[in-house]
C-alpha cells in the first residue's frame, strides 16, 4: 500500500467518526475569504445537493479561476457536472473527512450517498486565491475520485456499513 493510499485510507476511516454536514448554506453567497476549505466544499455539496440550474451555478462560483479556464463557459461546465458526476446531484447525505492543507493547497475527502443508496467518494482539490476577485477564497480546481490521485491503481478503502448522516437541503 502506497503513502497515498495510507493516507486515504486513514482519512475515509475518520469519515465515520466525522460530524455531518451543517445547514448553513453558504453556497447562494459563493466563496469568501473567511471560509475554511470545509467550508468551501460543505457550500459545494449543498449547491450540488439541489440538482438544478441554479445549484450548479452556484457551484460554479466555486470554481477557481484556473478550473473555469478548463471547463469553459456556465453552460460547457454544467454539461460537464451532468455527464461526468451524476452521482454527485441531488445526493441524499454526504459526509467530510478532515482536510490535509499543505501552504495554500487542500485536498477534503469526501463521501456520499445517492438517493439510489449508492456511496461515492470523491476528493475536492482546492486552493488559496491570488487574484483581486478571490484574493484569499479557497476555490475548487478539481473533483476526483480518489484513485484518480492515485498512480498504482485504484484505491480500496475502509468500508463502513454505517451510511452517511443525512443532511438536507436549507
């Protein structure tokens, strides 16, 4: 087992030990600077919690400037949400694991479960804002599942049997 996957490992074993997701819904207002890279993904999963037009452009406002250079447009970016992490809108409960904050780097593990009953884990890379509109705002530059992170092949986890706390939407 690679440092990652020990790592990872540690961290979604914590997930069960972990609180749930507040109400507070940060997500309508977007980034700011006294938001902590929790924070920045706790108002991206509830923006994503909605599984509409106006939760994924809430999500957007999440985005770093380096991601919407890569997504693209509003439009290009909520195709890419809809195609590429289904699993992610509308989910039924979601929980964080402690994030692992290196300078102006952080990575939040993060797992949740669909109204399907079906657990995903992601891994939301974020980072400190250098530009005058974010000056200070942790934003998202990716969302990954975790063996993506990871170069040996895919990671296998702890499971857990307890499903995530529910949280719903404000």
């Amino acid at each position: 087992m690679t440092t990652l996957q020990k790592y990872l490992a540690v961290l979604f074993a914590s997930l069960a030990l972990s609180t749930p997701l507040m109400a507070q819904d940060a997500a309508e207002l977007g980034p700011r600077p006294d938001m902590a890279p929790q924070q920045t993904v706790e108002a991206m999963l509830r923006a994503l919690q909605k599984n509409s037009d106006e939760g994924i452009a809430q999500l957007y406002r999440f985005s770093s400037p380096g991601n919407r250079a890569k997504t693209g447009p509003l439009e290009r970016f909520a195709m890419m949400i809809r195609q590429g992490f289904p699993d992610l809108l509308g989910h039924k409960a979601a929980r964080m694991a402690p994030p692992l904050i290196d300078g102006d780097r952080a990575m939040v593990p993060v797992e949740l479960m669909s109204r399907q009953q079906e657990l995903s884990r992601y891994i939301f890379i974020l980072s400190r804002q250098k530009v005058p509109e974010c000056d200070g705002c942790w934003m998202a530059d990716a969302v990954v599942p975790p063996e993506a992170l990871d170069p040996e092949g895919p990671f296998v986890g702890p499971e857990t049997n307890e499903p995530p706390v529910l949280n719903s939407p404000a």
